[in-house]
C-alpha cells in the first residue's frame, strides 16, 4: 500500500501559490473574533472604572440600608447602654455606631441578625475587649463588662441582657 497521499505541512505549503499561502497563514484562530472583542472592551479603562464604581456605591448603599434597618429595629438607642441615639448627625456622642455581634474577620455575616446598634462609648469598649457581646441582633443579646486587671487579665464586673 502506498502512502503518496500523506504529506507533510512543509509539502503542501510548498505547493500553495504565494497568494494562497498568505491567505491560509493569515486566518485568525477560532475564537480570535471574540477575543479581539472581548480585549477591545477591556481598553475602555473608563468603563471598566465606572462600573467597579457603581459596583461599590450600590455595595454602600445596601450596606447603609442594612444599617438604618438595625437602628430602627433597636428603636433608635444603644442595645448596650440604652442611651437615645442619632442615625445621622455631627454630634460623635450622638452618632449611632453599627457592629458586627461576630466580626466580619471571624466570618460574621452582614445578616441584620449579626448587628446591632450601639453607642460610641459601647462600640469603643467591644473593641478595647472590655465588653463582649453575644446572642442575636433580632432578639436577645447579651453583654458583659470586664475591666483589665494590671497582669493584663480580664475580671469580670457585671453581665445583662438587652432584649426586642
């Protein structure tokens, strides 16, 4: 059996007319089109830009929903303390302060059942570790107040429950 009609690409091409060997080397890829388009939408760097910044806004905005949610649902005061509050105001005594019942860097959810409303002074003491809260923001939760002895241990000083 003869294998004539096997050739090599070097055979063939050698075979093809100038014209028809720059034709055939000069066919773009499959996909090539829709890469070439997709690629030609990625230059629009202002587009891209305007979109991840419309992304963030939207993001800011249900954030900041989520926010005026809790602070009605605490009725406007302090989960903590019970101290009347302010959603938006220049008064940073005044100004309700949103947090996290387990931190978002521990996995907390942004769910309004994670959150409550506290005061600055409340907020300030979760963070410095002096208070710890625990429970659900839509229905009991439960604080206690430490204080930090000088070896750097925490003693605890009262406990008490904020309910809906």
């Amino acid at each position: 059996m003869s294998l004539d009609f096997l050739k090599t690409r070097e055979e063939i091409e050698a075979e093809l007319t100038p014209e028809e060997l720059r034709q055939r080397t000069a066919k773009p890829a499959p996909g090539a089109a829709r890469l070439k388009r997709q690629t030609d939408k990625l230059k629009d760097k202002g587009a891209i830009e305007k979109s991840i910044t419309a992304v963030e806004a939207e993001a800011r905005r249900a954030d900041r929903e989520i926010r005026f949610f809790c602070f009605l649902r605490d009725h406007r005061k302090c989960r903590a303390f019970g101290i009347l509050l302010k959603f938006d105001t220049d008064n940073l005594k005044k100004k309700s302060e949103n947090h996290h019942i387990v931190l978002k860097s521990a996995g907390g959810s942004d769910d309004p059942e994670n959150r409550i409303t506290l005061s600055p002074k409340a907020h300030q003491m979760r963070h410095a570790e002096t208070l710890d809260v625990e429970g659900n923001g839509n229905g009991t939760v439960t604080f206690t107040e430490y204080e930090f002895n000088t070896d750097g241990s925490r003693r605890f000083i009262r406990s008490w429950e904020s309910t809906l």
